[in-house]
C-alpha cells in the first residue's frame, strides 16, 4: 500500500497521531497530477510555496570553493557555525538596532525545525496556543503533537491581527502568541503601530510571542518589515530562515533568536533533535549574509513584477475580488465568491478548466473559506501571463 493511502494512525502509533492529518493539498496535488496526464495544456501552479527563482549566483560560487574544506564535512557546533552566529548578530544590529548576544542564536534546519524545537521546549500538556486565521499550515500540527492546543483568532478584512482581538483570546491557558507578518497565505502585513499594540498586550499577559520572519525580507511599494523584537526583545523570540530571503528554500537553514532563559531550552531540544543544522548549507547561509544586499535586487525585481501580473490576472475575473493591498511575501488571498464559488469550488473548477492550481482557503483555517492562496513564487511572468488569458477565455464561456 503506498504511504499516501494508508492512516496515519493505528493501535500501534501513538495516539497524538490520531489528531494529525495529511494536509489537503495532497489531494489537489493528486488531482493535479490526474489532471496533468489527460490535458493537452501544460498545468500552471500558483499552488507553491516554493521559489523557481535560483540561489544568487554569487553565494553558489563561492560555496563550491568552500566544499573542498574538511570543516564543510563535518558536524558544526550544535547552535551553529560561530561565524554564521556572528553574521546574524550583525544582521540584527544593522537591521534593527537590536543587540543580540552570540549566545541567544540556534542554527537549525529551517524555520519549521526552529518552530517545533520551540513548541517542544515551551509546551506543556494542555497550554494554549493562538494563531492566526487564516496561517501556515504547518504551526497547528506541530503545535498538537507538541500536545498544546491550538486557538485559531480570525484576521480582520485585510488580514491583520486586531490587538483587542488578541486581548479577547488570552486565557489562563494561553502560553504563545504565533505571529506571521508578512504573512502566508495572504501577503499581508502589519503597521509598526499594531505589531507594538500586540507585543506589549502579549507581554502585559505573560504570554510569549514566536514571530515567524520568514517572509521578512520580501516586502513591495517600499514598506518596511518590523522585526517584533525592535518592540520587547525579553519576551519575543524570532523565527527566520533563508529559504525565502536568498532563495534558498532546498538548502533547509534558519534560526531561532531570543531571550537565554528560553533559548537554553530551545537549543537543548535542536541539540537532541538534529545535532546541528547542515554544515554546507549553514556555510552558504554565512555567505549569503556577508554578501552585498544588491544580490537580492534582481529576485526583488522579478518578484515585483510577477506580483503586479499577478494581481491583474487575478482581478480581471469577474467576481474575484482583493480588496487589501498584498506588501509582502509572493502571496495574493483573493475572495472568489463573486463567481458563484467557494474556494474550495473555485479551485476545482479552475484545474479542470483552465489547468491552474491554486489552494482553497479552507487549507489555511476556518474563517477564509471562499477565498483561494495563489502564490507567484513559481512561476515566470509569461505563464502568469498565460495563466491569465486561460481563465478569461473560460470565465467568458462560463
Ligand atoms: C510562514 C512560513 N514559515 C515557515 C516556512 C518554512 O520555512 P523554512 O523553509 O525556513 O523551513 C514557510 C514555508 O513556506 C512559511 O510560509
């Protein structure tokens, strides 16, 4: 039997399993590939979350000459390479004037190792653990077999987090506040003003703030990223990876920075979990920071434009409507019920029509249903182009 078909829980499994499933992108992803072998027209997929732009060239080159160096073999200290830590201390005091001690960084295998080794090390059977709706699919499951419980707070129309919402949401119970800005699955972000009314309300509460920064240097129309740290340092720790800064999402490096009394814990679990992070990558990580900033402009660029394609693909539909201005990440989160369609429908009916994927926004929590992710980060301008002239000649026809 084939691991997609079986359960993921038995008599044999440990019964957190019961509560973990599959992500329902699986099925649209079969039904991509079904779809794929019958069609005469390529599949589009604004499905990923992926990058199909390369690592800059600059960081690859010099990672090759790199690789001859018996170090690059090895297994690094378990917190990371010492000057990789030192790259991301400058990083943070450059960027955001914050003083971080080589001490309160851990390397690991990107963002979603960061994550769960802190949910592991904060969680106690039972605690509390609001996120935002929508949000990444991946913080609920990691959150449950880490044995908390998760509690959903639903966005405001455009897809920020409203600070008396959160006040609203904290209970006893409550151990963690997940901040994701710019955000996945909508792109949104968060004023300066709101991300500081939510730390301190977070902080007046005793409840800690786990800010997933991955998308924190993909921002549009000059908007700039608060780090949540530049609000409390003592009481944030601060998820970030490369994956998406220098695209380099297969390299699988990021870290976890934050106050010693939390990180201690954090990097005992990472020490446990993985030993360390993969010592080329965190290599090409290094080089990736001591690289000049102009590196990233041509992935900006490109980026940019894709976007504005995008959105005009998108919003030349009749029904299909975004009403906020996505600044961040390479996600648009439009509402689709205009066209007679959920989200869920939507993306149905656009695969077997038209040949593109995008993912319902069921796939991202409750309170979204008719809207639909589409992401931009895999795909080229010409398809996007293509992708739009698919669905007017079949919205038209409909
Ligand atoms: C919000 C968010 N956090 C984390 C990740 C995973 O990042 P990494 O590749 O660093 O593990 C993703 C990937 O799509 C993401 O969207």
């Amino acid at each position: 039997m084939s691991i997609e078909n079986n359960k993921t829980y038995s008599k044999r499994t440990a019964s957190r399993m019961s509560k973990i499933r599959p992500s329902g992108l699986r099925r649209l992803f079969d039904l991509e590939h079904e779809i794929g072998k019958s069609s005469s027209n390529r599949i589009l997929s604004f499905g990923l979350g992926n990058l199909n732009i390369p690592t800059m060239p600059e960081i690859i080159d010099q990672l090759k000459g790199a690789l001859d160096d018996p170090i690059s073999h090895r297994y690094s200290p378990n917190a990371g390479l010492l000057e990789l830590r030192e790259a991301l201390v400058a990083k943070y005091k450059s960027e955001y004037h914050l003083d971080y001690e080589i001490e309160q960084i851990v390397v690991t295998s990107g963002c979603l190792e960061a994550l769960i080794d802190t949910f592991l090390a904060l969680i106690d059977p039972g605690d509390e653990v609001l996120i935002q709706d929508p949000t990444f699919g991946y913080y609920a499951s990691q959150i449950i077999l880490s044995g908390g419980k998760v509690k959903p707070i639903p966005l405001n129309e455009k897809f920020e987090l409203e600070p008396e919402d959160v006040k609203e949401a904290i209970t006893s119970k409550t151990k963690a506040l997940v901040l994701n800005f710019p955000c996945n699955p909508t792109g949104s972000v968060m004023s300066r003003e709101k991300i500081r009314a939510v730390v301190e309300i977070a902080a007046d509460k005793g409840v800690i703030i786990i800010s997933d920064e991955a998308y924190e240097a993909i921002n549009y129309d000059g908007h700039k990223h608060t780090c949540a740290a530049e609000i409390d340092n003592e009481n944030v720790l601060i998820i970030s990876s490369f994956s998406k800064t220098y695209c380099m999402t297969g390299f699988r490096v990021g870290y976890v920075l934050g106050p010693p009394e939390l990180l201690t814990p954090i990097s005992l679990v990472h020490q446990y979990n993985t030993a360390c992070a993969n010592t080329p990558s965190q290599i090409a990580a290094k080089i990736a920071l001591q690289s000049p900033a102009s590196i990233r402009e041509p992935m900006m660029k490109e980026l940019t434009e894709r976007r504005a394609k995008t959105i005009r693909a998108f919003t030349s539909v009749e029904g299909i409507e975004l009403n906020y201005l996505p600044l961040g990440a390479f996600y648009i989160y439009p509402n689709v019920r205009g066209t007679g369609m959920d989200g869920q429908d939507f993306s149905d009916f656009v695969l077997k029509n038209c040949q593109l994927v995008v993912v319902p926004g069921r796939e991202f929590g409750n309170s979204t249903k008719d809207h639909i992710r589409v992401s931009y980060g895999f795909l080229d301008q010409a398809d996007i182009r293509e992708a739009g002239s698919r669905m007017e000649a079949c919205f038209n026809k409909k």
